[in-house]
C-alpha cells in the first residue's frame, strides 16, 4: 500500500516509525514531517491545512490510504474531502471530531446520554461566566470551548485566577476564535489518566491506558502545556477502571454518535479522572494523544495498519492488538520559554549518542534539517522515549538519553513518571 501520514509532531514521528514497519506498507509518505520523520518516510512540503494540495498529492502518487495525525484538520473536515474524492482516510468526519473541537458539544452529549463528567454550564459572555463562578467558588475548571493546542484549559485554585482565565480568554483574545465560548466546570479531584480506543462508527477495540504530564514544570507545577511527557500503562488504570471506562464512557459514547447522526470512526482518546466515584470523563481528543502515541507505539506488539484500516472499513470487531507488558516512558524536550515565547532555529547535536542507548527511541516534533545540523523549529522539539522492566527503569533510561543530547536552549522535566514510581 501507497501511505500518506499528515502531520509534523512526535505523534507523527512514532505513526511514521510504527507504519514503516507495516509488511502491507510499500510507500510512506508524510507532509509535512520532520527531520525524524524523514528517517521513515519521504517528507512532502505540504501544510497540514493545505486540504487542494494534500488531494492533488493523493491522487498524483496514488495513494491508498491517509491517515491523519493532528486534530486541526480532522475539525477542518479533512476526512470527508478525502473520502468524497475516493481516496481511503483514518480519522473521523468534521461532524464527529466536534467531541474535540467544542468542549461544549462534549459536554452536552455527555448530559443527554448519562456519560459520567464534571457539571458544567457554557458561557459566550465574560459577565455571565465571571458571575457564576463567584457564585460557585473555586476550585474550579475555565475551559476554551474550541482548540487551543492543549493550552486552553486553567485549573483555578481561587477566583480571582478563575476571572482572569476568563478575561485571558474572552477578553484578551488569547486562543482566538477558540476562546469566545467558555465551559465552566466543577473541579474534580482524584488521579488523571487516559484510555484509547479504535472505534468503526459502531464497534471499538480498547488500546492501552497512559497518563501524560500536561505541567510545565517539576510537581506538576506552572502552566499547561501540550504535554511534557507520559507513560504507559497508567497504574491507576486498573482491568477493573478499564472495563468500566469501557461499559460506561467509551460504549455510551461511539452509540450516542451514532445516534446523533455523526457515526465515530478513528481514535478516541477519553481523558479521565479516576475519582472515588469511579473513572469521569474530563475531555475527548479525536486523534492519538501527543506524547501519549509515543509510548503507546513503543509497547504496541501488533501490526497497526490492518487496525487502521479495519476502523475505517467498519469491521474492528475481528482485531485484537496485542501489547509488550514492559512499560514505555517519555520526555519531552522543548525549547526555553515554551509554552510561552521560545526562540527557533537552534542547535540539537548528541542525537546520535541518544540513539545509541539500548530500548531508547528518540522522536522528533518540532525539527528540521538543515544540512549535516538538525534544528529547532517548534516548541516541543523531542520526545525522549525508553522502555524498561519498570516504570522506574524507563524513566532512568530515558534521562540517560536526555543527558547525552546537548541542546543548551531546550529544558524537560526530570519527574516524569512520578505516581507510577511513588506506586
């Protein structure tokens, strides 16, 4: 088969290295990619936004299948331009990927279909939301309805942080058009983590469970980020969670989209919050999480290309993907200021001395090539991914690798795996 992967992240990065392995995969192409993924794939300079030029590609290099990374343009409808033209597409419709492109829509579904989440009220006015959550108290959850890039979303600890989330948001202008509908929710306590499934609009094969790091800093302190790290499999994502997340979030949900008339076909990426009540939904992502596709691809055993595909032609209730039981860890290094003003076009060197370490696999996000250099160009720039006995041995295995790649412009945590070690 004639692959195209859209994207240019680490997700992309391990998609890339996990498809090229694929024996049903005789051409990979990615667009745009990065200098990592050009190790995998032949990298077209085509923007992930650029629907004409991604259709004029498929049809140029026959291509026969397309799978599609990041959640811009799964909202943007990428999926349905693919499938009207006839080429094949992993990834949900624009009408389905709404559970990620409005947290209110999210929301709402899971209020008429009894998909355990936090209580909620949405706002388009910054009065009204700044009124109620004076009534309500803090802590409290000031969420961007549309996509912010993971960066949308203020956990406030007292009102005052709450009120300025909704200025920031509303007022300020700070996620765009992604911020001119708040949603308001309760704050719930307990331990995050995340599931994933395969899903063919009416059947879903559950992947396995991770938990991600979305703090800036050490003890999870500072601003949200995209994620500065995760690990596979969560602890705290016991069969027993598992099976209920199943049976209460992920099932109730695939059966709602269908009966709403938007059939789910992709990943779903449920975040949760496992709280004494059991596992809550906290948001929905409709793509492989980033880092979390890291470590998942590192432990996945099976061939995920049939998988891919078995979800877009609606028959996934014949898989079953198999998994390494060691556990998978990775570090996010991004550039010095992220998530805030960060400067582009340094040096990385010691990438090959990383890579040299034994169960260590180095992914690429926001790099490029410029000749013998690599530099770079984003704000989370590696992932830094080993996999060990434990989760304490990935984690040091993982911080031997960072310690070996001498980028004096880029920081990571150094905690990354920390509950499951404290366990």
């Amino acid at each position: 088969m004639r692959i195209l992967l859209i994207g240019s992240g680490g997700r992309e990065h391990a998609l890339a290295w996990t498809l090229a392995a694929s024996p049903l995969c005789d051409a990979l192409y990615c667009a745009p990619g990065n200098a990592g993924i050009a190790e995998e794939a032949t990298c077209v300079p085509i923007a992930v936004d650029d629907i004409a030029g991604l259709l004029k590609f498929c049809q140029d290099e026959r291509i026969d299948f397309v799978v599609v990374g990041p959640e811009g343009p799964l909202v943007a409808g990428l999926v349905d331009k693919l499938e009207a033209a006839g080429i094949a597409a992993f990834g949900p419709t624009a009408a389905a990927a709404m559970l990620e492109g409005s947290k209110g829509f999210m929301k709402d579904l899971c209020a008429k279909y009894g998909i355990p989440t936090a209580a909620y009220r949405r706002f388009t006015e910054a009065e009204a939301a700044k009124r109620y959550i004076r009534e309500r108290g803090a802590p409290i959850v000031v969420k961007a309805d549309g996509l912010a890039a993971g960066k949308g979303v203020t956990v406030a600890r007292n009102v005052e942080e709450a009120l300025a989330a909704v200025d920031a948001a509303m007022v300020e202008g700070a996620f765009g058009v992604a911020g001119q509908e708040l949603v308001v929710e309760e704050f719930m306590t307990g331990e995050e983590a995340s599931c994933f499934a395969l899903v063919d609009g009416k059947d879903f094969v559950m992947l396995a469970s991770a938990q991600d790091h979305k703090a800036v800093g050490d003890g999870d302190t500072g601003p949200n980020t995209g994620g500065m790290g995760a690990y596979s499999p969560a602890p705290v994502v016991t069969p027993l969670i598992e099976k209920v997340v199943a049976a209460r979030i992920v099932g109730p949900t695939v059966e709602a989209m269908a009966a709403e008339g938007r059939p789910y076909k992709g990943v779903l990426y449920a975040g949760l919050m496992i709280t004494p009540d059991g596992p809550k939904l906290v948001e929905y992502n409709v793509r492989f999480g980033d880092p979390e596709c890291q470590v998942l691809m590192m432990r996945l055993k099976s061939d995920l290309l049939p998988a891919l595909i078995g979800a877009r032609d609606g028959v996934l209730k014949h898989f079953d993907l198999r998994w390494y039981d060691e556990p998978a860890l990775t570090v996010v290094m991004a550039a010095k200021g992220y998530p805030g003003e960060y400067k582009k076009g340094t040096e990385i060197r010691g990438l090959d001395r990383a890579a040299e370490l034994p169960d260590v696999k180095v992914f690429h996000a926001g790099t490029k090539r410029e000749g013998d250099r690599v530099l770079a160009v984003g704000g989370r720039v590696l992932n830094v991914t080993a996999t060990g006995k434990t989760v304490a041995l990935a984690q040091a295995r993982a911080y031997e690798a960072v310690d070996r790649i001498d980028w004096p412009d880029g920081f990571c945590r150094r905690d990354i795996g920390w509950r499951a070690i404290k366990r």
